[in-house]
C-alpha cells in the first residue's frame, strides 16, 4: 500500500499538509526578522546607595541632580525648574570632567520625575547616569550592631 488509490468519484479524505508547513515557515522567517527589533530601548543606569559613593570621585568630575520630595530641582546645589533642566543640564554635563550624572532622590519622589531627568541627561550629552537614593537617618535610639 504504497498510496491509496482513489477512484474518481471518490471523495478526498487526505489531509494535505503542505499548505500547513508552508504557511508555518513563513511565520518562523518572519519572526527570526523581526525578534531583533521587538527588544525594548532603555537606559543603563547604576544603582547606588549614598553612602556608597563617597570618595569615589571628585565633585567636579560628575553633575549632581537632586530631588526632593517637594519635587524642587537642583544641579551642581544650584536651583532648576524641569522647563529649564535641558539648558541647565547641557552647561552642567559640558563642565563636567567625566560626562557622568548622578540622580539623587528619595523613595517617594515619583518615578516619572527621576526617568525625566535621566532621559534629558542622556539626550543633552550624560555618558554615563547613576541614581542614588537618600540615605534616611535611623530612628532615634536605633544603634548599629
């Protein structure tokens, strides 16, 4: 029984599964295209606790970005508004020795503030962006051990 012989008034009861494989290697070369630009862009940012970086590095070497709970902007100490950080940040990073700005902020700043910052960095010039979480003071009473 090499292959069924049909008559020709038979009905076709084989299941051709040519089509099939076809239309399913189609999807597969499709998918090995477009899987490379299905990965998501982000930005590589270093997490650090305050106390962390201490002596690392010089003040003059990197932008300090700080962020408070009230949601007031400093650079480098002195006071922005985020209609004016591009500008600010632009001279901030053209100053800075190593292209590098660190984000400080607290946990209950909102997360939509701090990426702001770390995309307008990244857009007017940061090579590297780092965020630092501000170190909160132990209860009173509270000793190390």
């Amino acid at each position: 029984m090499a292959g069924a012989q049909q008559s020709e008034d038979g009905e076709i009861t084989d299941i051709n599964v040519t089509p099939l494989v076809d239309v399913c290697l189609v999807l597969v070369i499709i998918f090995m295209a477009v899987a490379p630009f299905a990965v998501t862009a982000g930005i590589k940012v270093l997490e650090t606790r305050a106390k962390a970086a201490e002596g690392k590095t010089a003040a003059t070497e990197n932008v300090q970005v700080k962020l408070t709970v009230e949601g007031k902007l400093t650079i480098n100490g002195k006071p922005a508004t985020f209609d004016g950080l591009p500008q600010a940040l632009l001279e901030a990073i053209t100053n800075s020795k190593d292209k590098m700005v660190i984000v400080t902020a607290d946990v209950k700043n909102k997360v939509g503030q701090v990426v702001t910052i770390l995309d307008t960095a990244k857009q007017n010039g940061a090579q590297k962006l780092a965020i630092m979480r501000e170190e909160t003071a132990p209860p009173a009473g509270a000793h190390g051990g």
